[in-house]
C-alpha cells in the first residue's frame, strides 16, 4: 500500500459528520484512512463506503478480526464490500482464523494486515509472550502487511527482524500514546495518528509538523 508522508489517520470520531470535517482539512497530506469500531458502530459500515467516494484514499478497516474461521470470512467479506482496501486481523487466534480473512482478501483482490503486538501497557501481559509467534506465523503463512507498536521501540524492531525487511509494518501508537514518528519510522513503514490529529484545534498544522519531525 502507498501510505502518503509514511502516515495514517485514525479516524476515531462518532459521526459522519465530524469525520469528513477532519479528514477534510488533511486530505492534501493524507491518503490512507483507518476506520475502526467507533465510526462504524456509530455510523455503519457505510462510512467506509463515503471516505473512500469523498477521499479517493486507502480505507484500512481496523476491526482486530479474531472469531472462528467461518465468522471471520463473514466479517472480512462484508468489510471489503464496503470499500475498505485491506483489513486488520488478530494473529493470536491462529492460523486459520487468519487464513479465512486471506482467502476473502484474495476473493476481493484486497490486503489483510497481520496484528501482532499491541501498544498499550496491558498488552505486556498476555500479548507480548506470543506475539513474536504471532509474526512468525504471518511469515509462514505468506503475509506481507503487519501491525506493530510504536510505544515499544524494541518489541517493534523484533517484530521487524522476523517478518523482514520486504514487508510492510504500520504501527499505532504516536503522538497521545507517547510514541515518536520518527524514532517509529526507524522500523515501520507508515505509523497511525488518532487523537493527536482529529482532537487537535488545527489537524493540518499537527500534521505538517510530524511531516517536518519525520524529515529531521
Ligand atoms: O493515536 P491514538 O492513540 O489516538 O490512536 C491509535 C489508533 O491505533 C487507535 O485507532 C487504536 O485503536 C489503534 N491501535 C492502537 O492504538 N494500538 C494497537 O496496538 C493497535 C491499534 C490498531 O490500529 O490496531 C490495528
């Protein structure tokens, strides 16, 4: 995927409304969109379906699909259906959970992002122990898109080191999380902004900024 100054909006606002205002005032910067469950259980999975009329841009749709096989084709089928240009799936429900989301992409000529590691400090718990298999796995199964954090620089350059440098890492985490794009960039290929774009009082000047913070 093209991901546009190396950053992704995440689009985490509650209505339509609201949305196209903020991806509005950064659209001459931004071309990949992340829609994930405030939007779309706000607004319907339709609001895929408008950013990506409005914008002409990648729509990620980040719903961390992670059920059975079956269920999962299901999810991914709707999502791609309504526009989205790839979907994010968890890695810790194995391999065949991840396959059927594959087989969908592959049907709809889209992409699946592989989530391996989270950013928050919970996910230290039970996440950390096994997301280096969760990578690994991705690997085996032939996957070229990750998800991996940007609040733990080192767990990040692991997860790089497995899944190697021909693939493709997004990683969350950025500005209110406490992560720094540039440090990030080091080893990821785009990084995702939420808050610190869509809560500011003037989104095109926070994004300029990264955008001079990633040159540096
Ligand atoms: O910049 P923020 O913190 O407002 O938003 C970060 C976005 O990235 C938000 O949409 C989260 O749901 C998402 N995210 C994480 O913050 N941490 C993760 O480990 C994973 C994701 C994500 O995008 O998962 C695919």
């Amino acid at each position: 995927m093209e991901v546009k100054n190396k950053i992704i909006l995440a689009l985490d606002v509650n209505t339509m409304e609201s949305a196209m205002k903020i991806a509005g005032k950064v659209s001459d910067y931004i071309n990949t969109i992340k829609i994930g469950y405030p939007l779309a259980l706000a607004e319907g999975l339709e609001s895929i379906t408008q950013i990506k009329e409005e914008f002409d841009c990648n729509v990620i749709a980040d719903f961390k699909v992670a059920d059975i096989p079956e269920t999962n084709s299901k999810i991914a089928d709707l999502t791609f259906n309504a526009g989205a240009d790839a979907v994010i799936v968890h890695g810790f429900v194995g391999n065949d959970s991840v396959e059927a989301c594959l087989e969908s992409a592959e049907d709809h000529g889209k992409d699946v992002f592989l989530l391996t590691e989270m950013s928050h400090p919970g996910a230290s718990r039970f996440l950390k122990g096994v997301s280096e298999d969760i990578a690994a796995m991705g690997v085996e199964m032939g996957i070229k898109n990750y998800v991996a954090p940007a609040t733990k620089l080192d767990r990040l350059e692991k997860i790089r080191n497995i899944v190697g440098n021909d693939s493709f890492i997004i990683s969350p985490g950025v500005g209110a999380q406490g992560g720094d794009a540039a440090k990030t960039l080091r080893f990821a290929d785009a990084v995702i902004v939420g808050r610190s774009i869509y809560l500011a009082e003037d989104p095109e000047n926070v994004v300029k900024s990264i955008i001079d913070g990633i040159k540096l």
